[in-house]
C-alpha cells in the first residue's frame, strides 16, 4: 500500500470512529438517562474526550489524524509556500475520506443500538448563538493544533485537542462540531447526536470562517507557523509531493 493509501486509510477509519464515538455516546446517553439533558451532555462529551484522545494517538503517526476537512485545508494553506503540509491533491483525499468516514460512523453507531441504520435527523439547530459558537469553536480548535505544531509540542495534541472539545462541548450553545465532516456524518442519524440536514450547512459556513479567523491569528502570532504544517495534528509521514 502506497503511503498516501495508508494516510486515506487512517483518516477514513478514524473518522469514522471519531463519528461513531460521538454518535454511540450520544444513543446511549439518551437510553440510560432519560429526561436529563445535562447528564446526558455529559455522559457524550466525557466519551467523545476520551475517544478522540485515543484516535489521536492511533491514527497521528500515520495521517496527522486531522479527521476534519477544514484542520486539513488550513493545513494545505498554511504550508503551501514552505513546501509543507498537504499538497492538493492529498487534501482533496483526505477530505473525501473524512466525510465518507463521518457518515460510515453514524450508520454504524445507529447499527450497533439496533436502530435503523440509515436514518436522517429531524433535529434542527440553527440560531445565532449555534452559528457564534461553532464560530469559536472552530476558530478555538485550530488555534489549538497550530501553536502545538509550531512550538514543537505536537505530542500534547492528543491531549490538547481532545481537551479543548470536550470544553467546547460545555460553554458552547452548540456543543462544538467544530469539523465539517463530523456534522455531515451526524446528518445520518435522528438521535441525540444528529443535526437535520437543513441546518448542517449554515453550521459548516461558521466553522469554515472559524478555521479560517483561526489560522489567521496563529500565523499572526507566530509567522513561522507554515514551517511546522507537517506536524499538524501531529507528526506524521510526510506528503509526497507539492
């Protein structure tokens, strides 16, 4: 298997894990604890943390493990004049991977609580505080990932990352997508978890623009940043080609 084969492989798989995580917390919540959101909210978030620490360090030494389509353009954008980063036509990859993985997740999380496994959600969410805090989240996120990388402390993403959505999830009125991927996929299932389709893309714009304020500041604090575009989320095999 080619190394860009195995990149596309990581980040399908660990997508679709991220998604299903997500999605499985998220049924599961609602069935042991019927009727309270907050402890519902928090059994999902504590999963959701945990799981994606754990991918992390899974999938990180292979693909970065962005499992989100905007860290991987901000990934392209910030390091395509350093010869850095993604080339296009790896980000284009990894973007497809990522949304295949995020609605493979959702169909097998409703699969595995025996619900039907192809499902479209009825659960709309957009407000104008929905769409700020997808905003800061987004924006939150990629902050996060960026200064790890350009300070050498990439290791810590696992750890960063997972903390920084599991917060978001918290102070948040939207409980922090935060990746277009992640929202397309949670489309695909009408449980606890899931956004209706008529509200996913106007989530999607917010967290466009929040990855976009997001790099925009980091490369404004540090300038350097594009240098250290392979270590985003983390370390990993570096692209073939730009």
């Amino acid at each position: 298997m080619s190394p860009l084969a195995r990149r596309i492989l990581a980040e399908f798989i660990g997508t679709a894990l991220l998604v299903a995580v997500v999605v499985g917390s998220g049924i599961a919540a609602q069935q042991l604890s019927a009727g309270d959101v907050g402890l519902q909210l928090l059994e999902n978030s504590t999963a959701t943390v945990f799981g994606l620490a754990v991918l992390i360090l899974v999938f990180g030494p292979i693909s970065g493990a962005h499992f989100n389509p905007v860290v991987s353009a901000a990934d392209w954008l910030a390091g395509r004049r350093r010869g850095t980063g993604l080339a296009p036509v790896e980000l284009a990859s990894y973007i497809g991977a990522q949304i295949g993985g995020g609605i493979l997740g959702s169909i097998l999380a409703n699969a595995m609580f025996d619900l039907p496994a192809l499902q479209i959600s009825t659960h709309h969410r957009i407000t104008s505080g929905h769409l700020i805090g997808e905003f800061i989240a987004t924006a939150g996120l990629l902050m996060v990932i960026f200064a790890l990388a350009r300070s050498g402390r990439a290791a810590l993403s696992a750890v960063a990352v997972a903390a920084w959505i599991g917060a978001a999830y918290w102070f948040t009125s939207s409980t922090s997508f935060a990746n277009p991927a992640v929202t397309i996929g949670r489309v695909f299932t009408d449980t606890f978890a899931g956004i209706a389709p008529t509200s996913a893309p106007a989530f999607i714009a917010a967290q466009i623009l929040g990855a976009g304020a997001g790099l925009a500041l980091i490369i404004a604090l540090y300038p350097d940043t594009g240098d250290h575009a392979d270590h985003v989320v983390v370390g990993h095999d570096q692209p073939a080609q730009h």
